[in-house]
C-alpha cells in the first residue's frame, strides 16, 4: 500500500501540471463568462447584486420590467397629447418625433429602476434614443424631463437627436462588454453587449480565465499572482485604486475609447472633466449632473483614504448603515451627533416643519440634525433624481453672500438671507472662515487680473484636492503665457 501511495504522488502531480499547462498557461485572452457562471461560487455577492440599481439598469422591455402605465394612458404636454398604449405584448406610444411630427413608437428596453424608468425607442442606423416622458416611480405618473417649454426638433438635445442618443451618451454604464461599434461612414451603429445590465464583469472584467481556474479541483489551482487570474484586481485596494475602479462610470468625463478592464491607470481611458463653469460652483459643489467622482475628490474623506466602500455595499449599492449611523462608523456619536454639534430638534421632539411658500412640506422636524443634511445637500436631476454632492463641504454661508453659491442652511431656511445664516454659524461655532479655494477659482472665471497670483499658488499647493489644483491650472491658461510661465517655475 505504501509503494503504491508513493507512486501515485508523482503521477498526480504530472496530470496537475498537464492540467494546468492546458488550462491556464495558454495565451488566450480572457473573455466574459457571464454573471451566471459567477453565481454558482459567490452565491452571496450574486444574491445581493440581484435586484441592485445595478442589476436593472437595463432591460428588455416586458411585462416583469415595465413599470409605467401603458393601459392607454394620456399625457398631455404643452397641448400636445402623448398615449401609451400595447400592441399585444409590446409597448409603444404616440408622440412627437422627428422634425416635430407626431408618430407611432415601439419601446423596446426599459431604463433605469427608480426613482424613475426611462423607455428606448429604436430608430434608423442601429440606434436607440431615450424617450423624454418619463416614469415617475413614487408618484405613479408620466412627466416630462423638460418642463418649462418644448424643445425645437432642430436642438441637439431634442429626444431623437445626438444629445438623447442611448448608443453614444448613456449606453456604456448601463450595460456590460459594451462596444459602440460607430461606423462614421455610413454615420450607424451596431452596438452589443455581452449582458444587458451592469453585471459582475463590469467591476471584475471578463472573467473566463477565472473561471477556468476555479474550475479546476482545488488541490490542482496553480498558485497565482494576478488576483485569481481575474483581469482587474477588485480587492485589497487603495482608497484611490477603489474610486477609480467606480469612476468610468460614476464620473463626468471624456472617454477616450472602448473600456477595456485593461488600461493600467484611469487616464488612460478617460478624461475626467475639471470643475468647470458650466458644471460645477466656483467652490466646487455640484451644478449639472456630474456623477459624484469629481465632488468626492475634493473631500476631506477621499484624503484621508476613505473609499466607496466605506459607506456602500459593492454589491447591492445600499448604504452598509442608515441616517447617522453611517457617519458614525467614524465619527463619535458623543462629539457629532449631538445638539451641542448640530443645534437642531431631532426626530419626534416637538416642532414646526419647514415648508415651502405654497405650503408643501419640505423638510420634517429632526431633519436638521442629519448628518447629509448638512454636509451632503444634494440636487435634483432628470427631474426627481435627488443625488447629494460627495464633497461632504462644511456649510459657509459666507461664501454664498460673495460667490453666489449655495449652502445647506438656506437650502432649508429658504426665507432667510445668507447674512442671517452666516451669524448663526458665528454664534454656535464662533468668528472666523478659513480661506476657501472657490475665491480664487471664481475670480479666475472672471478673467480677474488680480487673480492670477493665487491660482498659481493654487495650483502649486499640495495641500489642496488635485483636481482643485489641476482646474487652477486651466484657469491660468487665459492669463498671459509668458508671465504665467515665469511665476510658475
């Protein structure tokens, strides 16, 4: 027994070694396996993603995914009558479209899950274009993502033109191994995928070399070096590694090509955009909808190495705690979440909530003593879509009276001024504002010939965010190059 023990030792270890030679050392590229093949070992992680934002991103439209009314519903928009209707099991309306003609649409993917769904309507050259009257999921009802006046069928962002294209504006983040696939001479897409929402290969890459490894017995899996031969390496990061694993999506940015899950830094894939005019307040909280990255770069969080995964689960996307107790996975409770910190009523003490002119409630009485609300308020997108600014920014009112920026105190205490809020933060936390770099970024907006100077010390201060530093630079370049040049060096 022992000879034959002993024998079958070196036979096991040369078909391992055939094995793994046949099975991993070859130089195949690794390809997607699909989230189902994921699901069969990380049961847990594929049960939380299931159901996620992520995971109904996208989807065909059908009976299971639909959420708004098609049971001959009428909506009615600047006189104009929109009805969404079935044709046995598809969904379509009637509406306005090219060159302002009313029409006859097929909705074939739904888009997005809440807080609304959005509808794709294919067109002529490969292309699919969202449709601007939009599911609104809490209200159960049609509205129009433009309220205030129609837009002419000549605007680019009209619903079926480039500005609304799903192939060339949205499609990469709402679906996975995704390949544009323009072609510029005859001006079509053929757009794939290789699943249809953002699923386990969008964050891990393609994962069929993982797989195969996996798939091997488990005395038989080479030793790897190059995180279980999985193309990105997800675990063990950096604060700044794990932001940018989430930024090609969750950023503003120029894409420079197909994302590959094998460029070696994020600029090699992307440009993230500067907090520039058009989107940001000169101290930087969020404007038009910029997708978090750019506002949490700038936190103090994202310097002392905070990472998305802190305060969301990877897989579900929910926050890991709710209300404060998120922020007190860090913060003492003692210290911050306390009226000695906050001043405001909490929950369930008694109160006057704060209303808007009209009478509408606005915020309930405890809401003050939240922590987002003071350090992430937020603004509405796409009409409904409450997203809070990332740069966990101290409220300074002071900056509003001088900048016209907003602040958290008269986001809720809209009948007060900025002066009367800026005493309030001088009597509970006394005189004084520390020098913020939105001063300097706004008067180089302006063009300021004074602020010349202090963008350059912007811009060379390692203390401040890079991208405050990077947007100072831009700035600089309106300045006189010769000038600028000599000072910088």
């Amino acid at each position: 027994a022992t000879l034959v023990i002993m024998g079958s030792i070196p036979l096991y270890l040369w078909r391992v070694e055939r094995q793994r030679v046949v099975t991993l050392d070859e130089p195949l590229a690794a390809t997607f396996a699909g989230s189902q093949k994921c699901a069969q070992c990380h049961k847990g992680e594929y049960d939380r993603w299931k159901g996620s934002h992520h995971d109904l991103a996208m989807d065909a439209a059908t009976e299971a995914s639909v959420l708004g009314d098609f049971n001959d519903a009428r909506f009615d928009y600047f006189g104009m009558e929109s009805r969404f209707y079935r044709k046995g099991e598809a969904f379509w309306v009637h509406t306005r479209g090219p060159d302002g003609v009313m029409g006859d649409f097929e909705v074939k993917y739904v888009f997005g899950v809440y807080p609304l769904q959005q509808y794709l309507i294919p067109f002529p050259g490969g292309r699919l274009q969202c449709l601007p009257i939009t599911w609104d999921v809490d209200r159960r009802q049609w509205y129009h993502q433009v309220p205030d006046a129609p837009r002419d069928p000549q605007d680019w962002l009209y619903w079926t033109n480039a500005g609304q294209n799903w192939n060339g504006m949205c499609a990469e983040c709402h679906s996975t191994n995704l390949k544009k696939n323009y072609d510029p001479d005859g001006d079509t897409y053929a757009t794939t995928w290789s699943e249809i929402d953002v699923s386990c290969e969008a964050c891990h890459g393609p994962g069929s070399r993982h797989v195969a490894w996996a798939e091997l017995p488990a005395m038989a899996r080479p030793q790897t070096h190059d995180n279980f031969e999985l193309a990105v390496k997800t675990r063990d990061l950096s604060s700044r590694d794990q932001v940018e694993l989430c930024a090609p999506c969750h950023s503003r940015r120029a894409i420079l090509g197909d994302y590959t899950h094998t460029e070696a830094d994020l600029l090699d894939s992307l440009l993230p955009t500067l907090l520039n005019e058009n989107l940001y307040f000169p101290d930087g909280q969020i404007l038009e909808e910029v997708y978090v990255y750019g506002s949490f770069t700038q936190s103090k969080m994202y310097h002392r190495d905070v990472r998305c995964s802190d305060c969301h689960d990877v897989h579900s996307i929910k926050t890991v705690a709710q209300g404060n107790a998120l922020c007190l996975q860090c913060h003492p409770a003692a210290v911050y979440d306390s009226k000695s910190h906050h001043f405001h009523k909490q929950a369930g003490e008694a109160g006057d909530p704060i209303k808007a002119r009209d009478g509408a409630l606005l915020f309930e009485v405890g809401s003050g003593a939240q922590c987002v609300q003071c350090h992430m308020p937020g603004r509405s997108y796409m009409g409904i879509d409450y997203r809070p600014d990332h740069s966990f920014r101290l409220p300074r009112p002071d900056l509003s009276a001088t900048l016209d920026t907003p602040n958290a105190c008269n986001r809720c205490h809209w009948d007060k001024s900025a002066a009367w809020a800026d005493g309030i933060i001088t009597k509970w936390y006394g005189p004084g504002r520390s020098e913020h770099y939105g001063s300097a970024l706004s008067a180089g907006r302006q063009g300021l010939p004074q602020a010349q100077d202090d963008l350059i010390r912007l811009s060379a201060d390692p203390l401040y965010p890079v991208i405050v530093r990077a947007t100072a630079l831009a700035l600089l370049g309106q300045y006189p190059g010769e000038a600028t040049g000599s000072a910088l060096i």
